[in-house]
C-alpha cells in the first residue's frame, strides 16, 4: 500500500500563567506549546499529540476531537510515553501507560478513555519531564478513503502549572467540587433510608471529586433473632417473612406416622423446637415398626398384639419332612422347629429316609425292609464272593480253564475275575488252550517243528533244477516251502532243464528251433527267450536278418518296447495289457526310411501267464503285519493289488513293494495286514493281465494298538496320498495318479472296518461313529469322481479331479477333527 505523506497539523497555543496564591506562598506560571502531527502506520491513522517542556513538568492539559464514525472501524490505544503518573479521570494505575479507548461504539465524535467521554471541560490529568506526548490510533474501515475525516476542534485553553512539587499544584476549574466541601450521601435502595438500621453517610469533595460516602448504612440480610430491623423493610426478626414460621427456642407437639396410628399400641407423638425460624426435626416420636411377634405388644399400632405371626418367637414344635409313613420307621423319626420372627424354623434333627445301604443292617429308606429284603439292594451284599466261569458248558477245569471270583459290589455281582477261558491252540505240544480236552486240538504241527518240502508238480523233483525246499510249523500250519526249485520255462540256450522234464534246451519239445536237417518245417526261424511271461518281460529274439535299424516286434497284434537292436540279436520287453494267451511274435525290419521288409513270423512263439502265488510267508498274520508273497509272474508294469475277500467283499491292503525278474518271471511282493475279524480268508494277487490262483491266508486277532488309532492312522495315509496326487495333478503321470487314488480307497475301507470295532468296544459313540461313517463315505465318493475324471486324461478333467480331491480332504480332515 503506498503511504501518502499526510497532512501535517501544526497548532500554536499560548498557555496562561497563572498565579495562584495559598498557604505556601506564590509560584511562577509559564506557557507551552503543544504539537499535533498525524502519520499512517501499519493500516492505522496514528495522531501524537506532543508537549515540549522543560524542566518543569505538565500538571494537565485538555482536548476535543471529531472524526467521520463511519470509515472508522475501531478506535485502537490511546498511550503515553512514561511521564503519567497518578489516577484520574478514569486513567490507568500508576506504572501503566496503555489505554483501551471505549471499544467500536464511538457515537457523537467524543473520543472515551476508561469509559469516560473526554469533554472540553474535562481534563487528562498528565505529570511527567520533557517531551512527554500522547497517541491516540485508529483503523481504517476496509474501502474507506485514504485519509479519514478526522479533525481538531478548538483545543480548550491549555493551563500549564509550574510546580516544584506537583503534590501542592492546584487543579484547573471545571472539577464537580471544591476542595474540601461535604455532602450527605445515601447509595442503599430508594425508600430505605432513615427505615431501621439504614442511615445516609456523607462525601468530602478532593481534587475536585467527590469522595466515597463515608459512615452511611445500608440494608443487610435480617438477622432474625437480634430484635433488629438488619434489611429495612419495616419488619423485624420474626415478623420479618425471611426469618421463617417460629420464634426461635418455641415448641411445639408433632407426630408423623399414618393417621388413626397416633396413641395406638407402641405408637407415641414427640416434640418439635424453633431454630433460626424453622421447626426442627419431629423428637421422641415413636411410629408403626414390624411386629416383634413376642405376644405383649403391637408395634404395628394397628389395635392387635402380634398381627400376622403365625407363631410366638421362642416357641417349638416337633416336625417332620419325610414322606407320610416313614415317621418311626426304620432310621426315620422327628425333628423339632423354634419360631423366629414369627415363622416357624427350619426342622432340625429329624432323619429321612436315604437310599438303603445294603449291608449296614439298617433300615435306610424307612419302607420295612432292611438290607437283602430291601428290593433296592440288587441280589448281594457287597463284599461278598463267589465262584464264577463264563466260558462253553463243559470246559471249567478242562485243559487250560479254570474259574474265576466274582464280588458283590452296591448290591450286583462283579465281572468275573481271574477266570482262564477257552483260547486258540498254540500248538506247542503241552497245554489243551481250547479246553476240549486234547492237547494241540486241530494243529497240523508243533511249532519249532521243521519238514521237506516240494510244491511242483509230481514228477518233477530232484529232476533237472528242481529241488525240494524246508518248511517251518508256524501256529500249528506249515509255513512256506523254503529254498525250493520248482519248473520254469525251459530256457532254450543255458544248457540246463529248467521245466524238470528230463530235456535240455534244443533236446526239449519248449524249445521250437527246427530240427538237425535243417529243412523247411521249422516252426520258428529265431530263437525266442523266454517263451512265456507277462508284461515287463524282458524278452531275447537270436537269429540273423533282422538288419541294423530298429524295426518293430510285435506280440501278437500288439506292439512290444525294443530296448537294443542288431542284425542277430533283439531285446524287447513286453508292455502290453494282454490276457493270458499264447501269441506269434513277429520281427518286422527297417530296410528304409518308412519301409519295412518281410515280416519273420514265430508262431505260439510266447506265452502270457497270469499271475501264481508259490508261498505265503508267514501264512498267517495279525492286524499290520508284513507278509511277503512269492510267486511268478507278479509284473513290473502297471497296477499290482492284493486283494483278501471279507465276508463277500473284496479288502484291497496296502502292498508295501511288489517287484518280478524280468527274464525269469520270478517275483515277490510285501503286503500289510489288514484290520478285520479273526479268520481264514481267500487271498489272491492281480497284475494287468489277470488274476492269480487262490491261496488260503489266516488272520489272527488284532494288536494291542486302539481300533480308533489304527481308524485314525488309516486316515492319515488317505491323506498323505491325496496330497501327493494333488500335488502333481496338472503334470503327473496318470498312472502313478490313479494308483494313489486306489489306495485311499484301501485306506478308508480300512478306516471304516476300524471305527466299527471302535464303536462295538466302546471306544466311541454311535453318533460319532454314525458322522464318521457319513464323511467317510462322502469322502469316497469324491475320491471317485476324481478317479473317473482322469480317466479322460485331459487338462480339464485333471482339474476337475484335483477339486474332487481337494473336498475328499476336507471330508477326512473333519474326521480326524471329531476325535482330535
């Protein structure tokens, strides 16, 4: 904002000497100037109004001004330099120099310090050394002209005192009084004056002003017991209507309970005094209370003693809670009850009939009957024994069977302890188990005991290879015939007899490599070993013709794996899923790119053969045990189970391993046990060709392990197979996918088997089991959609399945959950 050089206002005045005459002698006057300058400072309009005087000091000087109200928002400071001192005129206290002038509401022109306007009689009563001055601020409204209208009226007669001490300065005309004058004064409430207490005061006039009222008295709050008219309203003490009702020390009769009550029974009126004009608290009254019930007062104060007891305290009375009838009988008789407060207490002391006790000889339950004659107390007494035997008629003290004690306990016999029941032979050769009175009843053999053993075919032992084995009694049943060599098929190059039918190689009718004169009735222009087999053979074709490029084998119509190539030797294995069956086997050679020469055809050259089980070892195992089968033909390629029918129903166990020789076929596998009932089951293993033949294996009772563990266990395995497949859903090999499925399958028929004879034992609850069963079965089902669905072995459906298995997971983890 651009400052505009204002205005300056330069007024001479010419100050009056004035001699004033008084006690302490004449003193000098002299005139000085007083200068007004006005400048725009920060926004403000800032006027100083400047005393140049020296050395004496101003007494007082006094001023007007005008100024347009409306381009004037607010009035700011009006200040001083240090040179004020005293109080007057509505100025700050001594050691301030700042005053608020009068706010926004500035009317008529007249500037108001403290609240006082400043009239041209009225003085601003200044004292202080040279170049004293006086500013006064004002803020310019916003849009308002550059320069206010703000003027000087006529500067009223400046009067300036020479005094050598300011103290005995007189003051210039125009004050409300003089010096020393008094007045009566009164500033208490119209009409109060001269009434009772109140008295007018009176005002010494100083410096011109009138002084405090001095010695008046004015109206206080009435006293109300000091005979004194305190508030002069005319009336005193009591009869004035702030000292309240009563006189005070007065009193007076008072009762506070219900009407009619007053005098009636116990109830009595009391006493009440004046205090400060207010009737006190009601004493000694005595009002309707609850009734004692002690049969002499009423304190109820309704006109009778002991209204609404039904008894008078302190008073007994016999009493009893038992059933009626059984008062004197037996252990039961009465109480007795004491009135307290008017009721009738507790029965204490009596006795009730409780649940007979059956060998106390007492009469509990208070009915007649004591101990055995009470029908509650079951068919004994306890602590009492007794012989006892559970097992079969006929066999206590038979063999290995004896009896047991039983112990009456609440009444009921106890389980039978320390009884021997019949039990499965061990086939030790000393001890009757079964109590059927022969030792070893329905043993083949005693156990340790050892025999030679021969399972090929009549004929053929001790010819060629073959050779009787050993066989150990396991359990009473011969185990496995050990170390045997029973026929294989005749191996046409190894110069022994392996089929033990007394020919060797080319001298056996297996072998169909022409005769000695080399004619044209050759059945076969190649050796072919061996000549039967199943899928994962490993077959060896000998002969000549066949060229250097690989060509192409085939078994019958089906292609087999050639592993090595030459012009007189081939090596193949056989992969495919062909049923047990005799098949040419024919060599197609590579003589071109994409053509081949003339098939060389061995007709019935090779043999699929199912699957056969030798032996058994051990024959016969309990819940989890490993059993090893050997046999032949077992395979190495695709799918191998073993299955064991259960009461109509095929049970899969888990193979542990399963391999086979891929030349000689021999093969083995380990399976585990699985949880079922005690028995002698059909057992069978199968490849992808076919079924083996069926062997006889016994199960024996189960471990010591829970069936809920096992149940649970099982479940385990489930679910480690199904993550795994999961896991290699997208990309795995479809086989290895489906086998994982098909042995959650096993898993959770095991795990049902289980949790059947954990409900059967007790170890669960029907409904756990019956919600067990539920989300075993759903989980089945899923795992089976998701078997199905890789049958498809399609993006799509690999997914499908892997969100197939994924809820088949979560059905299990709920299982596992429930009996966490």
């Amino acid at each position: 904002m651009n400052v505009k050089k204002l205005k300056m206002l330069l007024l001479g005045y010419t100050f009056l000497c004035i001699f004033m005459m008084g006690l302490m002698g004449t003193q000098a006057m002299a005139q000085c100037p007083l200068t007004i300058s006005a400048a725009e400072e920060f926004g403000f309009w800032t006027y100083t109004f400047s005393v140049e005087n020296s050395p004496a000091e101003i007494t007082s000087f006094g001023f007007d001004m005008t100024y347009n109200a409306s381009e004037l928002s607010y009035v700011g400071t009006f200040t001083s330099d240090t040179c004020i001192t005293g109080n007057k005129a509505g100025f700050p206290p001594p050691g301030s120099d700042v005053w608020n002038i009068g706010g926004n509401d500035l009317g008529g022109g007249v500037v108001r310090v403290g609240g006082f306007p400043l009239q041209p009689t009225e003085n601003l009563w200044v004292a202080g050394a040279s170049g004293c001055f006086i500013k006064i601020a004002f803020e310019k409204l916003t849009g308002a002209p550059d320069e206010p209208a703000i003027s000087l009226s006529e500067l009223v007669d400046g009067i300036a005192t020479w005094c050598d001490n300011p103290c005995n300065c007189s003051y210039p005309a125009g004050g409300e009084c003089e010096d020393g004058e008094q007045r009566s004064c009164y500033s208490g409430p119209d009409g109060t004056e001269g009434v009772g207490e109140c008295v007018a005061g009176t005002q010494t006039c100083v410096e011109g002003q009138w002084g405090s009222c001095a010695d008046e008295v004015s109206p206080t709050t009435e006293i109300c017991d000091n005979g004194l008219d305190d508030d002069c309203d005319g009336a005193t003490d009591g009869q004035d209507s702030e000292c309240g009702e009563c006189n005070d020390g007065e009193q007076r009769s008072c009762y506070s309970g219900p009407d009619g009550t007053e005098g009636v029974g116990e109830c009595i009126a009391g006493t009440q005094t004046c205090a400060d004009g207010q009737w006190g608290a009601c004493e000694g009254e005595v009002l309707p209370s609850a009734e004692i019930c002690e049969g002499q007062l009423d304190e109820n104060c309704d006109g009778t003693v002991d209204d609404g007891c039904d008894c008078t305290n302190g008073d007994e009375q016999p009493c009893y809670t038992g059933p009626a009838g059984t008062e004197g009988v037996g252990e039961c008789f009465a109480g007795m009850q004491t009135c307290a407060d008017g009721q009738w207490g507790a029965c204490e002391g009596e006795v009730t009939p409780v649940t007979e006790i059956c060998n106390n000889g007492l009469d509990d339950d208070c009915d007649g009957a004591t101990d055995l004659e009470d029908s509650e107390c079951g068919e004994c007494i306890s602590g009492d024994e007794r012989s006892c035997y559970t097992g079969p008629d006929g066999t206590e003290g038979v063999g290995e069977c004896i009896a047991g004690t039983q112990t009456c306990t609440d009444g009921q016999w106890g389980a039978c302890e320390g009884e021997v029941l019949p039990s499965t032979e061990i086939c030790e050769g000393q001890l009757d188990e079964n109590c059927d009175g022969t030792v070893d009843d329905g043993c083949d053999c005693t156990n340790g005991d050892q025999q030679s053993c021969y399972t090929g075919p009549a004929g053929t032992e001790g010819v060629g290879e073959c050779v009787a084995g050993t066989q150990a009694c396991v359990d009473g049943v011969w185990g496995d015939c050990i170390d045997e060599v029973t026929p294989l098929a005749e191996i046409c190059d190894n110069q022994l007899d392996d089929d033990c039918d007394g020919a060797t190689d080319t001298d056996d009718p297996d072998c169909p490599v022409g005769d000695d004169d080399d004619d044209d009735d050759d059945v076969c222009p190649f050796n072919l070993s061996p000549q039967q087999g199943t899928t994962g053979t490993v077959i060896t074709i000998t002969g000549s013709g066949f060229g250097d490029r690989k060509g192409i084998i085939r078994i019958g119509d089906w292609k087999a794996k050639v592993l090595e190539w030459t012009d007189t030797m081939i090596t193949v294995k056989h992969v495919q899923q062909i049923k047990p069956s005799t098949r040419d086997v024919t060599v197609l050679p590579l003589i071109g790119n994409y053509e081949y020469g003339e098939p060389i055809v061995c007709e019935d050259a090779f043999t699929v053969l199912p699957p056969s089980i030798s032996s058994i070892n051990p024959g016969m195992g309990a819940c989890d045990d490993e059993i090893i089968i050997q046999g032949m033909y077992f395979s190495t390629v695709g799918k191998f189970k073993v299955y064991i029918k259960v009461e109509g129903y095929w049970k899969k166990p888990e193979v542990l391993y399963h391999n086979m020789d891929p030349v000689t076929g021999e093969s083995q596998c380990a399976f585990r046990v699985p949880c079922v009932a005690p028995g002698t089951y059909d057992l069978y293993v199968r490849n992808l060709m076919d079924w083996s033949n069926r062997v006889d294996f016994t199960i024996k009772s189960d471990s010591a392990q829970s069936y809920l563990d096992k149940a649970l266990e099982a479940l385990e395995d489930a679910l480690a197979k199904e993550e795994a497949a999961i896991e290699q859903m997208l990309s795995g090999d479809i086989d290895v996918l489906k086998d994982l499925i098909e042995d959650c399958f096993g898993y959770l028929e095991f795990a049902a088997d289980k949790l059947e004879y954990a409900k059967n034992d007790g170890e669960i609850s029907e409904a756990d089991y019956d919600e067990a069963i539920e989300k075993l079965y759903d989980a089945y089902i899923f795992d089976e959609l998701a078997y199905y669905a890789l049958e498809y072995d399609r993006t799509w459906s690999r997914k499908f399945a892997k969100d197939f298995l994924e809820i088949a997971v979560g059905y299990k983890d709920t299982v596992l959950a429930l009996f966490d």
